[in-house]
C-alpha cells in the first residue's frame, strides 16, 4: 500500500528556522522585534517521516551554541525556532531526481515571471 508520508527510498528534504540574537539584548523574545533568520535544508535519511522530524531537530540543536561573534567578540547565538517542512523523497536521488515541490497559488503571468531568475543571478 501507498503512504505519501513515508519515502520509497529513504530520503526526506527538511528545513529549519534559525533566528540571530545577541544574547545581551533585551528585546531578543519580543515577538513585534524583528530578526535576522535563516531557513536552512536538508537531506536526511530516516525510516520515518517522524524519524526524519527527529534527525533534523538534532541538526538544526548543533547549529544553535552561543559563540562570539563580530571584531568585537558580543556574545550571540542562532536560536532554533522550529522545522518548516518534512517532505518524503520518492525516487532515488540521481541527476534530474525530483526532491521538492510546491503547489502555488493561480497568478498572473506577468507576477509568475517574477518568481523565476537568470542563470547569473543565482552566484554568491
């Protein structure tokens, strides 16, 4: 039997939120303050969708440890806020391998053309 909760081959693409604070700053759990943040994904091997919840907590913990930050060493950290998205891969994972989609809503041509960029524009 089917189950589009479990992956045929193993894999789960999951994300991350991760939220910058200096831990001196009082305001750091003021839920009106606005935060540097970053998503992070990726790929876990799991048995389960839960499992792979269960994987990428533990990474997403390894990236939270207080450190110093900056030339003048302030005390900060990117704190966890919690998983995003737990997809099951469905086929193995080779060149041209789907591994992640998303349905969108109905838009106009002229704002779908917004959502896609050049070849250039995607260097760091």
């Amino acid at each position: 039997m089917y189950d589009k909760n479990i992956s045929p081959v193993g894999w789960y693409v999951c994300s991350y939120l991760l939220r910058f604070v200096e831990l001196a700053w009082t305001h750091r759990e003021d839920a009106e303050a606005k935060f540097l943040s970053w998503e992070n994904t990726v790929l876990v091997r799991a048995n389960s969708i839960e499992e792979a919840y269960d994987k990428t907590v533990a990474i997403a913990k390894e990236a939270s440890h207080p450190y110093k930050g900056g030339a003048e060493g302030v005390d900060v950290q990117w704190v966890f806020e919690g998983i995003t998205e737990v997809l099951p891969i469905y086929e193995e994972l080779e060149d041209g391998a789907e591994i992640m989609w998303r349905e969108r809503t109905p838009r106009k041509l002229k704002n779908l053309r917004t959502l896609v960029r050049q070849k250039h524009e995607f260097a760091q």
